[in-house]
C-alpha cells in the first residue's frame, strides 16, 4: 500500500503523520510525507498530481483550508482531516474528496477518536499523542509536552519527517541532543514572554498583542490560550513585521487584518505583514495586562 501525507509543518501535523502510519503500518510499501502550510497547501497539491495514481491513499492533515482551497483539493480524492472550527462550516465543499473535519482540541485528537478501534497502539504511542494534544491546545498540563515542541522545532527541513522517524515507536529517553535542544528552546520561550501582553478589541473579537523576535508562532498560540483572546499578535521590531493568529474557535480571517493594516497576506488562521502606521492606529486603544 502507497500512502501520500500533506502534513501541517507542525506538531500537531507530525504527530497525524505518525498516527496515519501507524493506522496502515502492517500494509505499508511506500509512506510519503509533503511538509505544507495553508499558505501552499494547494501549490503542493498541484505540483504532485500527476503522480497521484500510485498512491492508494492521499491524505491532508491539521491545515485549516478555505473554501477556494477546498474547491482545488476536491479535484482529487483526497482524505483531509482537520479540527479548525472554521472548516466545519466548509464540509458542504466536498464533494470527490472526502473532509473529516470536527472541531477538537487537535488533529491527532481527532484521527485517534476515528481510527481507535481500529488500531492497537502501545502505551508510549499514547502517551506521545496525549502530550502532542495537550501541546496543540496550549493546555500545556505535562512539560514534556512543551519538550516534544522544542525538539520539533530545532528540526532542520523536514521536520515532520523527522519527527516520524525519530518517535516512530512513542515516548522514549530524550538523548542528549534533544535535551541541549529543549533547554535552549525553554530559555528563549520564555525570554520572550518577558514583554509584557496588551490587550483590546478587534470589532468584536478579542485581542493580545505582544513583542518578540523569535518563536513567533509558538508565542502566539501561547498568549491566544493564556488570555482566553481570540486573536493573537506579535510584533517583531528586529524584522519590522506582524504575525495574526487566530484561536480555534474563532471565525475572522487574519489574512484580511494583515491584508488591511500590514500591506500582508496569508492564510484565514495565520497571516502577517510590516509595521506600517495603519497597525499603529490598529493598536492605539489597546491596554497592558
């Protein structure tokens, strides 16, 4: 059996790659991982079709698609899951391609709800889906969650790949390497926390904003959880950008705040652009913690 995987470039996409693995391990001749983003997704797609006839199966994992994305996917049969509460409201898109998409707390979360019956896992796979889950929700109840981040992240290209490789049999001993890698991640994380987060509205979503200049994304889905805020912004002076990110929850499209203040552009769940004086205005009104 040939499987192809479109995986989020995230751990959340890793670890549905892995899970996706496991679920057709005992069948498995080819297993084929594609990194993308809900900026590229299609790009991808487009670029590989022509081989999509020896796959058996093809599958998109954890990218929040939009519904002009959703029309360019559905020329193929392709298996998209993914937990963004914004997409349920897509579903009525698919029509040669087939979305499980339900609002979860994860993508992993969600393909072990579907496939659990169906697959037998050891104790340290689970143990590794449980922490990717608590990571993706920013619950953040185990440190190893936080741990299993700052390995992904210090990943050169392709991190999913690796990430597939390396914890292909679940939870295992840090080596020494990872160990190096989560101390340095944890020392910049929270270095960059020390700005402090100000807050205020957009329309009628909430928002925080906070500086930093490195761990972008990580830092804000981190102030989206922390502060129960809709919207997540950081500003990152060395670079003179914005980043927007949105909650799962949540319905705005960034990609129209970055497109609107920040001369941007991205996808609906994140998005980003420059400093410009239409952000400023943006900001003006809002309030430190």
């Amino acid at each position: 059996m040939n499987v192809l995987v479109f995986a989020n470039t995230s751990l959340d996409g890793a670890g549905s790659t892995l899970l996706i693995k496991w679920l057709y391990k005992e069948k498995l001749r080819e297993f084929i991982i594609v990194e993308a983003t809900e900026t590229n997704i299609v790009n991808e797609i487009n670029s590989r079709q022509k081989h999509f006839n020896n796959y058996d199966k093809i599958f998109v994992v954890g990218i929040c698609l939009s519904e002009v994305q959703i029309r360019e996917v559905d020329k193929h049969s392709i298996v998209v899951f993914d937990h963004h509460a914004s997409h349920t409201h897509l579903l009525h898109n698919y029509n040669n391609s087939k979305g499980i998409v339900e609002e979860s707390t994860s993508c992993v979360s969600l393909i072990h709800s579907k496939f659990k019956s169906a697959i037998n896992i050891s104790p340290e796979q689970e143990l590794l889906l449980k922490y990717v889950d608590d990571y993706n929700s920013f619950n953040l109840k185990y440190n190893d969650s936080l741990k299993l981040s700052a390995i992904f992240f210090t990943y050169n290209r392709p991190k999913v790949s690796k990430f597939v490789e390396y914890f292909e049999n679940g939870m295992r001993p840090y080596n020494i390497q990872e160990k190096n890698s989560i101390k340095i991640y944890i020392k910049q994380f929270k270095e960059q926390l020390e700005n402090k987060p100000n807050f205020g509205n957009i329309k009628n979503y909430r928002a925080v904003a906070i500086f930093a200049n490195n761990l972008v994304s990580n830092i804000a889905h981190y102030i989206i959880s922390k502060y129960k805020a809709d919207i997540g912004i950081v500003i990152n002076l060395d670079t003179n950008s914005v980043s927007f990110r949105r909650c799962t929850h949540c319905d705005i499209d960034v990609s129209i705040l970055s497109k609107t203040f920040c001369e941007g552009s991205g996808s609906i769940c994140a998005s980003g652009g420059k400093l410009t004086p239409q952000f400023a205005n943006l900001l003006k009104d809002f309030k430190p913690c």
